[in-house]
C-alpha cells in the first residue's frame, strides 16, 4: 500500500483513519478538506484545488481522504487502495456531534487554519439527506476500484480496528 485512497460519507472517520494509517505506514496524509477551503471558510476555486490534489496525486506515496468528484477519477487510476468507510448514519451522526463538541470554535487537523469547528441545521441535512447517493457513488467506485487494485469496505469501528491490527 503507497498510495491510498479513503472515501466515505460525512462523519465516517476518513480523517482519523488516513492518520492513523499514515503513522503505521509512514506516509503522509491530505486531507481534502485543506484545499477545499481557505480562512473563514471561504470556497476556495475548484481548478485550484484540483491542482493542488493533482500534485498530490502524483507523488509515488500518499494517503487522501475525501469524496471530492472532480478529481475522483484521477485518485482511482494512480490509487493501489482503496478504503470505503461505509458506516451506518447513526454512528457518523454521533461521530460528528462528539467532534463538535471536541474542537467547537477550535480547528480540527483536518482542516485549514481560520475554519473553527462549527455545526449547522444545514450540515446535519446534508449528512442525512445524502446519504442513499454518497453510498451509491461509493459501492460504483468500490465496484471499478475491486478489479484492478485492492478495495477494503469497512463497515464498523470493529472492521476499522482490524484493518489497523494487521498493518502492525
């Protein structure tokens, strides 16, 4: 594994995972969420974005975590792995209630300086009103990505363990 992909709904750990394989496997770690956006939580341009992960993406060993679509397909084809978090909404909601409650008004490492935890009505819509088409796109990607390089499909804490245990 030297250049690994992990995708998954909002709240499904993509982060917290990316780190912890990034420490086990010495490899370093993007987090889209960093080039998505600038202080204030201000968008940044899409074509600028897609050319920072493109440079990532070139690199011979990486981790990225992130669903952004427009540079999905380049991710697949340079990708030896990839990591689906396919975890049920009730643990992704608590999930993120409990980082909100962690970092609120704080910056999480997943994301830039200047974007303080925040939680909105807005955001709790999205993660439920999502869901059914994020896990479609995902299971399409998980399909294409399991005949040409290794795919993993966690679906609880207790397979994201396991997974971790055996890269000891």
């Amino acid at each position: 594994m030297q250049r690994i992909m992990i995708i998954g709904c909002p709240g499904s750990g993509k982060s917290t995972l990316a780190r912890a394989i990034g420490d086990r496997l010495c490899l370093s770690v993007t987090h889209i969420d960093q080039f998505q956006f600038k202080a204030g939580w201000i968008d940044t341009v899409p074509e600028e974005r897609d050319a920072k992960v493109r440079e990532v993406i070139a690199r011979p060993r990486w981790i990225i975590d992130g669903n952004y679509s427009s540079t999905i397909e380049d991710r697949m084809a340079r990708a030896d792995t990839l990591i689906w978090l396919d975890i049920p909404i009730w643990r992704r909601l608590w999930r993120v209630a409990r980082r909100t409650f962690r970092y609120y008004g704080q910056n999480r490492p997943d994301l830039p300086e200047g974007c303080p935890e925040r939680l909105s009505p807005e955001f709790i819509s999205y993660i439920v009103s999502s869901r059914k088409r994020q896990r479609a796109k995902a299971a399409a990607r998980y399909a294409v990505m399991s005949q040409r390089a290794q795919a993993l499909r966690l679906r609880s804490s207790r397979d994201v363990q396991a997974f971790l245990e055996r890269l000891k």
